[in-house]
C-alpha cells in the first residue's frame, strides 16, 4: 500500500496485516498420503488515515491487485523444486 498511496494521495498513518491462514497437512506426520494444501488464507487490513473512504478503498483495490502473493494464491501455477548439494544436483 505505501508504494501506491502517493498515486491516490493517501496519507497513511499506520497500516497493520493480520493474516490468518487453515492448512491441511496430513502427509507431514504420516496419517495419511493427502497431499498438503491451504484450506483457507483471510487477511484482515486495518489502515488509520485520514484520507477519504473512497480514495483509501481504490488504493486497496490497487494493492490487492498487485499482491504477487494473493494473485498466486488465487491461480495456482506449478511448483517445481530442486536441491543442490555441493554444486551436484541431490537426488
């Protein structure tokens, strides 16, 4: 949000994130071979401004949109992982 609030003219006082998340995850402690997955990811904004309503909701619009992290969450893409071990790929 501070990245864009100069674009709205927002003045932000002070902006706190509270993200809460369900997590099935099974497989971790052996119950069963379901593979791991959120459930659920809520997050909560709190901003203190004393900017108008409207221009502070366009700038969250904004800064929802450009969240690389719920955009990713929202479209899955695959996820490939490699581990390296001295240089020499770890089988």
């Amino acid at each position: 949000m501070a990245r864009f609030a100069p674009l709205y003219d927002v003045e932000i006082a002070d902006a706190e994130a509270d993200v809460r998340a369900r997590f099935f995850n099974t497989q971790k402690y052996g119950i069963d071979d379901a593979p791991a997955h959120f459930e659920e990811v809520a997050v909560r904004l709190s901003i203190n401004s004393p900017a108008d309503a409207g221009a502070v909701a366009a700038l969250v619009d904004h800064a929802e949109r450009a969240c690389h992290a719920a955009q990713s969450l929202r479209h899955p893409v695959p996820v490939t992982f490699a581990a390296v071990l001295n240089g020499a790929p770890l089988v």
